[in-house]
C-alpha cells in the first residue's frame, strides 16, 4: 500500500500528448465537491475561484466576502480544485500544482507550492475536504498529500480519472473501466462494491455520495442517500453531461440544452431563478452550487448555503469554460481561440454518448460547443476491417494422425476460417441467410500455446451432464420424430443451414415443435461439424433455462442420425421480420414500432447476459444475429444456436480457442484478426443486431447508390449517428421517432455505437447493455401502450 509520496520525486515518464487531450476533454463534462476543472467553490470560507477567459494569461481570480480577490501568482493556469479549506491549481504545463488557503487570509491569498516536477506532469487534480490528489500524465499513476495513515491506495493502480469526496476518494481504472475508491474506509469500500462490475466514462464525489455516467451514457449514483441524493428524478432526460455534488444534494446539466436540474437536500437546491438558463459547467460546495452561465460565461451561485440562501451572478470577469491546450482530438470549441486568447483552444468531447446539439451562443463571448463526430472513429472502424484482408493462410497438417485426431474430438489446430453458423438460420419461404463461406481467413498472428481443450473435458471441469443422459431433456426414437414431421415432408419444412434442415413437428400429446435434423450425408467434415453442433447444443441447453433462451425439449441419436427438439417458435427469426421478402412489405408488421424493437432487443439482451453473468463458467455463445434471434407466440424474443457455444475462460485472461467461428459480418474483428475470445465478443455481434433494428439494413448489404457495392451496417450507421445525423439511417418502415420514442432510439443508438468498438475492453458490459435498455423503454410514454418485457398477446399481422 502506498502512502505520501516526497513530491520532488522524478520519474522518467513518457507523456502523450493525445491521451492528456482527451482526459483533458472529459473534465469539462464532469465537476464535483472536489474534482479538477475550470471552475472551483472552498466549502469554510464560502469562496469561488476560477481561471480568466479572453487573457493572454489563464490567471486565476476569486471572490470571496462579497469581493472580487487577485490570486498570485499571476501565470496560467490548466485546472483548479477546491476542497474545505484551500483550493489548489496546476500550472499551464501540469509539472507544477499551487495551493492556497482561503480561511486564514484577509485581502489576499498567497500560494504554497506543492509539488514541483517539470519530466513528470500531473492532470486530473482531485481535493476532498482534506486531502489532494491527482494522477501521472501517461501512466495514470496515482499521487496524494495532506493525508493521514489511514488514506492508503495501491500503487500499482493507474486511473484515466480521480475525484474526491470527504475523507475518501474514487477513480475509474484504466484497464476495466470499474470503480476503485480508497480513504476512510467504511464510505470507500461501501461506494466501490456497489458500483462493482459496472463500466464508467465519468465519476464524480460529493460528502459521501458519488454519482457517475456509465460507458453508455446513463446516470448511476451510489453511497450515502440520507437526504435522497441518490434519487434521479423520474421523467428526465436519460442523459446528461455536467455533474455536481454536494454534502446532501446532486446537481445535473441535461444534456439537450445545458440546464440544470438538483435533487436531494430536501428539494432547496433547485430554486426557480435557474429554471431555462443554459450553463457550460457546475461545481457544488457541501450546500450550494455553481455554474458557468452558456451566454456570457459569467458564474451564478444558488442554495441554501450561498450568502442568505439569495442566488446571485457573480461579479466575476468571464470564466473558461474548460483548459486551453495546444491540440484535439475530436476538434474544437467555435471562437475558442479567441475565449483562450490565441494561447490554445478548448477541445470538444470525444466520447459518443457525450455528442450534444450546441447550446446558444454566448452572445458577447466565443460561441460553445457545437459538436460534430470524431473522425477518428471511422478511421479506426477501418483500420480494424483492414485487418481482415490479412494475407495468407497456415498449410493444413497432413496424416492419419490428425484426421484420427480430429475424428474423435471434432477440434483441428491449423486452418482458421469463418463460416455460417452450424445450426441452420431459421426462416420463413426460404430467405437466406446473409453470410458466406469462406477457407482462405488470415490465421492467428499469436503464437501462443492455445488453452482449447476438447468439449468433453469442459463439461466434466463444469459438471455438465453426458450427452448420452442430458438433465431433463426426452430421448426421442428416430420413428417418432418422423411420425412427428410427416416423414420430414416439404410442408413442415421452416429452415435451413449447413448443419441441416428444420421441421415443424407435432408430438402425440400436442405439443408443437421444431425439429432439427443433421445431414446424414458421408463426409467426415459435415459429419464432424454435425457430432461437434449437436454435443455442443445438447449440453448447453440441458442445463440452461431462462425465460429469454429457446428451450430445448429433447433429442434423438440413433446410428447416423442427430436430431435436435426445441419449443416452436410461432413467430420465427428476428431476421426474417427485418429483411425476409414476405415481411418487409407489410405495413402493418408488429416490428414497425421503436417501442417493440428495443423491446425485442432488451429480450435478447437479457438472454445473453445469463449466459456471461450467471451459467459458471461463464458460457460464449459466439454467433449472435438476427436469424439466431427466435420469436415465440407472446412476441418474447429468445437466443438460439448454441452449436458454436464455448464455455468462458476460468480467468481474465485472454482466451484463444484453436478455430474461429461465426458469420460474416456479425463477428468480433478483435476475435477475428487476434483469435482472443471473450464476452465482448457477443457484444459485438449483439451491436450489429442493435443496428440491423435501428437501420433495417442487413450486417452486409448492397449500396445501390454506389453501384451495388457490399457495405457493412456498421459503416453506414455509425458515421451518421456520430455526426448527429442519425434520422438520416433509421428504418423508414417505422418512421420518424415520435418525441416520446427520440430520446429511448437515440441511446440505442448510441448503445450500438459502443458495441461495434474494435476492441473489447472499448466496449460495455451486458449488465449495462439490458440496464440501458431497460431505461430506453421506460422512456416512451405510456400512451403508445405498454409493452412489458414479459409475455404480451399481440395479434401476428
């Protein structure tokens, strides 16, 4: 554990420019108690501090005791904080961080200099009531003074974000995204197990409370809820951007217009004078708040602590609304030059969830952000696809010693390929699947040893039942499956695929069934991919049952053949409602409504977030797509396919299976190019879903515009919803969202966004997927009738 460091101690650290801009631009959005900004309030003297716009020099200047108070020295500055008694800043440059005391003085305040280091820069400047912190630029290493032996943290940790709250202090880890908080004890450790296993962007701290947005957008507040802090009014906006802290409240700037909405503290921080007033940032004190006013950038002050509970604007020159730096990544504020005095430029957020519509314009000082999508995305979104073509290929082993091997295991290490999902594409006249073959894949640029053991010995490590004697499934005779289908006529056949055919069944009791049949033709590769699907489905789905997962009702294995029974699903695959030929031209479908769109997806979600988060091991399903998205009667959808399904890695580490599987267009370009596995996988693969929902576009299809050329959803979708053009991509068999179903289509959107991240880690959670889905549909008002997640009697078009 570590303790005070010596703050003249240096360390070689390489500094990226880039990566400082873009923490750099996620500070502007979020402010607490004591988080670092433009803008600062000292709790015990009731003081207001921030960095001067429209100067050659970012100087700070104060008021305090109902006067405006000159800080020295008077030299730039990036960020301040403030905490009880002192507020500190860093100097343009962040190898220097000043401190001063606004109790003891009387006309002016003079700094301490706490840390001096011009090869190790510091950023994210976090004060609490005591103490102050801040990180390593580049390594994200944490750094803290004035703390006690009991304020320890780990050393090893490194933070893209810190804040502090009283006598604790939290931070978002670089590598996972998740909450680690340390300091008195009880609040830090109560903060962090309550935000355990969920992804955050941002992170902010009151006295004892934290609240945050998480990688998709949502406000989650967590800790002490004594006045109702925690409690985020019902009937807001699901987003917003600027947060504020206090000791009993929370404050929030919506992120449709920049005003501010507060709750907690017995309703006393949301006066009226601040109803329709857009602000740039909010900062709180214990028990009152501040903000940077959107048209003129001056500070007004509200709540039950400020000078006689009266709300005021401050006579305060204007105010930057975040650090001037030399380079952005996601481009800059319009006029920024100008509120930083040709000193550098403030820089617009890059996060996606964060891309608002620009507020007005100040209207005597540079106009605020109007922002336009990172281009960066869609030259990643490249680069990754370029990753595809990767050319060449691993010469097949030859020898009876393999083709035995792979024989009795159904596993062959050598040649990497994609190919359709083995289990046939459920469909209704025959729509294809949109997917292709293909054996000439880039192989595996790992060279480490593969963790792939056979299917048998993961389903003894987990306690699986043998195939021969599944838990709770029927053993069928061969006859009575027959029986069942006609003899497999062409009247009871609903789908088809390269693992074989479906069938409608009826059973002798009445019970209706979909009955998949294995080719029963000689080749051994179809008669391994066969052995291999049906092991896999059948010990998977005999120990599954969820609400949102087909359910598997029995089997058949009797010499050659391979029959799999599952529930019929009255209302086939999602895929056909969306692009089959007998759909899409009905009017009238059930699917042509937002509300039972992201109904369906959240069913989907939260199938394949039992798979990740509650069957042990963790279960990766590996083909997510619409056709493998099935409907039943009540309209509930359900997951399917699990004849690609592996058993999750028993540890964090990468998992590397000895093949890669899936469909084209659907599959994991990080488990494609680098054949790493893991959940994020299915979260790729439940994106592109998210947006074949959104666009009624295909994973693959044909730009007629463009002379018929192959397109990718995730190109056609992606750049508009970014460029906030996202009407422009949404199916038009639904129509226009309504202003009830705007804002629960646009967070799909954003959700979907997310997903199609090149790289895992970028990518957040099915916990956060079905929580945000969740909110989406609550959103949309009652009146359009409500769709629950349960069963429903809809009546099929």
């Amino acid at each position: 554990m570590k303790k005070v460091p010596s703050p003249f101690v240096t360390v070689p650290v390489n500094v990226s420019l880039a990566v400082a801009v873009i923490l750099f631009s996620l500070i502007i959005s979020s402010h607490a108690l004591g988080s670092g900004a433009t803008l600062s309030i000292n709790d015990a003297s009731a003081t207001v501090c921030g960095i001067v716009a429209e100067e050659p020099r970012q100087r700070i200047e104060c008021y305090s005791r109902e006067e405006v108070i000159p800080v020295a020295p008077n030299i730039s500055f990036s960020s301040i904080s403030g905490g009880r008694d002192d507020f500190c800043g860093l100097r343009s440059g962040n190898y220097s961080l000043l401190c001063w005391n606004t109790v003891s003085a009387n006309d002016s305040f003079q700094s301490k200099r706490l840390y001096y280091n011009d090869t190790v820069p510091l950023e994210n400047l976090a004060l609490g009531d005591n103490q102050i912190c801040a990180t390593i630029v580049g390594s994200g290493n944490l750094r803290c003074w004035r703390t006690n032996n009991t304020f320890e943290w780990s050393e090893s940790d490194q933070f893209t974000s810190i804040t502090s709250g009283s006598g604790f202090s939290c931070g978002i880890l670089r590598n996972s995204s998740q909450v680690r908080c340390w300091g008195n004890r009880f609040i830090a450790n109560q903060i962090e197990d309550e935000f355990r296993n969920m992804t955050m962007a941002t992170l902010v701290a009151g006295d004892s409370h934290v609240c945050g947005l998480n990688q998709t957008g949502f406000l989650l507040c967590k800790g002490s809820n004594s006045s109702e802090q925690l409690n985020v009014p019902q009937g807001e906006s699901p987003q917003y951007t600027g947060l504020a802290l206090g000791a009993e409240h929370t404050c929030a700037m919506r992120r449709s217009n920049g005003t501010v909405v507060c709750w907690g503290g017995g309703g006393r921080f949301s006066p009226n004078v601040i109803e329709g007033i857009s602000f740039e940032l909010i900062v709180s004190g214990s028990n009152f708040t501040c903000g940077l006013i959107t048209s003129n950038l001056s500070v007004m002050c509200w709540g039950p602590g400020w000078l006689n509970s009266s709300s005021s604007v401050l006579p305060l020159p204007p105010i930057l609304p975040g650090p001037c730096v030399q380079s952005c990544e996601c481009g800059i504020y319009p006029s920024s030059q100008n509120i930083c005095s040709g000193s550098g430029s403030i820089c617009r957020p890059c996060w996606p969830p964060m891309s608002l519509p620009a507020p007005p314009a100040p209207s005597s000082q540079a106009s605020p952000p109007s922002l336009s999508p990172p281009s960066s995305t869609s030259r990643g979104l490249r680069r990754g696809l370029l990753a595809f073509a990767i050319v060449g290929s691993v010469g097949a082993f030859a020898g009876i010693c393999s083709i035995i091997y792979c024989l009795w295991t159904g596993v062959c290490f050598g040649n990497k390929k994609i190919h359709n999902s083995v289990q046939p594409t459920i469909t209704r006249g025959g729509s294809s699947n949109n997917g292709a073959n293909s054996n000439n894949s880039p192989p595996s640029r790992s060279s480490t040893i593969r963790r792939q053991g056979s299917r048998i010995m993961r389903r003894q490590r987990s306690g699986t039942s043998s195939t021969k004697h599944p838990d709770r499934a029927e053993e069928f005779t061969f006859a009575e499956l027959v029986a069942a289908t006609n003899n497999f006529s062409l009247e009871n056949k609903i789908g088809a695929g390269s693992y074989g055919v479906v069938y409608r069944g009826k059973l002798p009791d009445g019970r209706e069934v979909a009955i998949k049949r294995g080719e029963t033709g000689s080749k051994l590769k179809k008669f391994q991919e066969k052995e291999s699907a049906f092991e896999s489905e059948l010990a998977f789905l005999s120990r599954l049952h969820h609400k949102h997962l087909v359910r598997l009702v029995g089997f058949c294995e009797e010499k050659e053949e391979r029959l799999l029974v599952y529930e019929y699903m009255k209302n086939g695959a999602l895929y056909d409602h969306l692009h089959g030929k007998n759909n899409v031209e009905k009017s009238r479908s059930v699917l042509n409504s937002w509300q039972m769109r992201i109904k369906l997806a959240l069913d989907a979600s939260r199938g394949i977030d039992y798979l990740h988060s509650y069957a042990v091991p963790p279960i990766i399903h590996r083909d997510i797509k619409s056709s493998n998205i099935l409907i039943d009667a009540t309209w509930t959808a359900r997951v399917s396919d699990f004849g690609l399904s592996m058993m999750g890695p028993d540890s964090e580490q990468d998992y590397r299976p000895a093949k890669a599987a899936g469909t084209v267009g659907y599959i994991d370009p990080e488990y494609y190019g680098l054949n790493v596995l893991t959940t994020k996988s299915d979260v790729y693969g439940l994106g592109i879903v998210l947006l074949e929902l959104l666009t009624g576009k295909r994973a693959i299809f044909k730009d007629d515009e463009n002379g018929g050329t192959l397109i990718s959803v995730v190109d056609f979708a992606v750049p508009a919803i970014l460029g906030g053009e996202m009407v422009k991509v949404l199916d038009p068999r639904v129509g226009p969202p309504s202003s009830n179903e705007a804002e629960a289509v646009e967070l799909v959107a954003f959700i979907a966004v997310r997903c199609v991240n090149l790289e895992g880690k970028d990518r957040p959670t099915m916990a956060d997927i079905v929580s945000n889905l969740e909110r989406a549909l609550d959103s949309i008002d009652a009146s359009h009738g409500s769709i629950s997640s349960g069963n429903i009697s809809i009546v099929s078009q």
